[in-house]
C-alpha cells in the first residue's frame, strides 16, 4: 500500500488540515480506523470499499463517509483494489460540516447525511480527473464555514498569541471566560 499526502492551497488552510491517498491492492488486509477525539476525517472510496466492524457486525462503507470523535478504534477490512482519498479536518472545526463538533462523536456516517452540499460536491470531483488541486478547489467551492464567531474569533487571537489568557479571549469575543470554555468543549 502506498501512501501520498497533499497540502491544502493557502485560502483552505483554516478549514482543512491535509489530504492523503491511500493505493494498493489488499484482499482481506485488515487495518483500523484510528480514534481521533477532536478530529474529523472525509474518506473517498475511489476503489473497493472497505468495511468496519461496528456493533458486532461488519457494515461496507458507503462511497463518501465521515469518521469523526472515535473514542476507539474500529477494525476494517480492505478488498480489492484500494484507492481511498482523505480530508483531514482541523481539531474542533468539524463546524466546517455544519454541525457542532459534539454531534459527531463517535461518527462514521455517509458523508450526504452530514453534509449534503460537500457530498455532492465530492461525488462530482470524485468522477472527474481526481487531482489535489481539483479536490481542493471542490472543498473550497462546498465549504461554507458556519463557525461560531466567537470561536472562530478566540481561535485566530490564539493563533496570534498562544499565551493570551482566556479572560482577556472571552473579553475579547464578548463572553464570559465560563461560556467560552463551554462552547469549546
């Protein structure tokens, strides 16, 4: 199995982490889905689909799936031939998703019933010529980031200032230093 990794282009640095293409052929190679508590990742399946064990059974992924809040991890089967792309969003911004970060604990789902607009958006791309920078272009044109200001507002002080005090950040977003420490976690 071969493994590439793709940097995002300057204007979706804040939304997505990287990217990374996973190519081979596994019949049976078993793997895992990783747990990731703050994470959030979109897969691709581009070849055979894999399939996770969840519950007690074993659930074939769908074509566009987001794992997100894994507390642990999942067994998977690879068959066939693997060519599985993968976003990678920052800690804490699966907002970009368009729903909180706690509602996707311990998330594997089709990706359309996350995000409807991105799934057809990535379905599209995923037919066409599947370049990075084509990818990227087709997250930059779905992605409509519904953030939370404040937040988003704490995060670029943060950026700025790793050491800022959180009082002066929920002074600055215009909550309190309790509130603030809420709607992050």
């Amino acid at each position: 199995m071969r493994v590439e990794r793709w940097h995002p282009p300057g204007f979706l640095g804040k939304h997505v982490a990287g990217a990374w293409r996973l190519r081979g052929t596994a019949h049976g190679v078993a793997d895992f889905l990783l747990p990731d508590a703050l994470g959030a990742d979109i897969a691709i399946e581009l070849g055979a689909r894999g399939r996770v064990e969840r519950g007690g059974s074993w659930h074939t992924l769908p074509p566009r799936v987001v794992v997100a809040g894994l507390r642990r991890a999942l067994p998977l089967i690879h068959e066939g031939e693997v060519d599985t792309i993968g976003v990678q969003l920052p800690p804490a911004c699966t907002c970009l998703l368009g729903v909180p970060p706690a509602a996707l604990r311990d998330t594997v789902a089709p990706l359309g019933d996350v995000a409807a607009a991105l799934d057809d958006a990535l379905r599209m791309w995923s037919v066409g010529r599947r370049r990075p920078d084509d990818l990227f272009a087709a997250l930059g044109r779905a992605f409509a980031p519904r953030c939370d200001r404040a937040l988003r507002a704490t995060a670029d002080a943060l950026a700025s200032d790793p050491h800022a005090h959180v009082s002066a950040l929920a002074e600055r977003a215009g909550v309190s230093p309790r509130h603030l420490q809420r709607r992050f976690l």
